[in-house]
C-alpha cells in the first residue's frame, strides 16, 4: 500500500457562497464591504433610472406645451 493512496481527498471550493469586497484605507481601517446584494442593487437601480428616464423623454414629447401658443392673427383693435 502506497503511502499517497492512504490521504483523504482535500476538501473542494464551494463556488455557490458568492464574493465579499472589503475595502481598506491607508492605516488598515476597514472602509466598506461590498457584497453581491450591493451589486444586484446598483444594476437594479441604473436598469430602472434609465427606463425612467425613456418613458420621461417619450412622454415629454407627445405631451402638450405648458404655455399657451400665441395667436397668429392679431385682435382687431377697438376705435371707440
């Protein structure tokens, strides 16, 4: 028997836990964690500020002008 058959098998990486980003400063301060909720959150957000902003623009065009458009032909003046 071979001393190598006689091991255990090393424990597999679980890709399935996600990813952490930890952000330090210079005097090894924690800053901030970012975390894949925070990333879903930005993506959500930057998805629904842009559909806002088509409808917004879409909207605004088909939408009447808030001040009245001047008349194109002048009153007739009143001579007492």
């Amino acid at each position: 028997m071979n001393k190598f058959e006689s091991r255990q098998p090393q424990p597999k990486l679980d890709t399935d836990e996600g990813w952490v980003v930890q952000v330090y400063g210079s005097n090894r301060r924690l800053l901030c964690v970012l975390e894949p909720s925070h990333g879903w959150m930005f993506l959500i957000g930057c998805a629904v500020g842009l559909l806002v902003s088509v409808i917004w623009v879409n909207a605004a065009r088909y939408s009447l002008p808030l001040e009245p458009t001047p008349p194109t032909e002048l009153p007739a003046l009143k001579v007492d």
